[in-house]
C-alpha cells in the first residue's frame, strides 16, 4: 500500500467496505442451513426455472397456486379439471391501539375489554341461521363482533 493511501484513510475505506460483504455472507449460509432442514423432513424444494419448465410441459396457466403443485423434479401429472381452489384473503389480527387519544394525548376511552365475544373474532367466516323474525334466512359471510353480543354479517365481498 503506498504511503498516500494511509495518509488520506483508504485502508479504513477498505475495511468498512468488507463488513456488508460478512453480513451477506452469514444471510447466504443462514438461507443455507434452513435449507438443509427442510430438506431433511422430506419436502421437495426447485428454482423458479424448474417450476416454469414443469408448468409449460403440461400447458398449465400461470397461476400461483398452480406453480406451488409444480415445484420440484418430481411434480406429477396434475388434473385441473376436479380441482376446486379455495381462495383465501389475509385480514390481519386488529388494531393494537388499546384505547382513543386526545389531541395531547391522554387516554379518551376505555380500553376494549375482549378481542373475541362468544368464541367469535371479526373476519371470521361464519354461517347464521336465523329461524324467525324479519331477518330470517341462512346469511354466509364475515362476521363482525360487537361487545353488546350482536352481530354484523358481510355477506357480499368486492375484491
């Protein structure tokens, strides 16, 4: 190293530059070491490129669930005509907030007192007979819960 390098500070340039390189490093033989788990309970894992290569053999549509059957050197022949896909939408868990604040900052509600009412969360799916009265019928939807006990059912969904 020549003697203007030291002068200016390149050799601490130098090593700062190789401490990213160690941080990559020790993601990359993390990745590596999940990988050998999972390997290791018998689950098939493939590139992109072979999951590609799988799908377009059998003229599949691109579709994400289609590519998770068609991961791996081993994928079968697969027959789209019986399957009925659930699609699944993640709502959350809910607010963490306990309780509403004034504009400086103290507490202006009470905190919520459950999370769930009769074993019901809201975003669950529920299914309601209801057997008289002016609502009555069978109603499939989300459920929101109420602390009073009464429900509110999403029946429609507009994605």
């Amino acid at each position: 190293m020549s003697p203007w390098s030291r002068e200016f500070g390149f050799e601490k340039v130098q090593e700062q530059a190789k401490i990213p390189l160690k941080d990559a490093a020790a993601v990359n033989s993390t990745r590596l070491e999940i990988l050998n788990r999972i390997i290791n309970i018998a689950i098939e894992t493939g590139s992109g490129a072979i999951t590609k290569y799988n799908r377009r053999k059998q003229n599949l549509r691109k579709a994400d669930w289609i590519d998770a059957a068609c991961v791996g050197s081993s994928t079968p022949k697969l027959k789209l005509d019986k399957v009925k896909v659930l699609k699944i939408k993640a709502v959350g868990h809910g607010n963490r907030q306990m309780c509403l604040m004034d504009k400086i900052g103290f507490p202006r509600t009470k905190a919520k007192s459950s999370k769930k009412v009769f074993g019901f969360e809201t975003g669950n799916m529920v299914k309601a007979v209801v057997s008289r009265g002016k609502k009555k019928g069978t109603y499939t939807g989300k459920v929101a819960v109420r602390s009073t006990g009464y429900f509110n059912i999403t029946t429609r969904y507009y994605h």
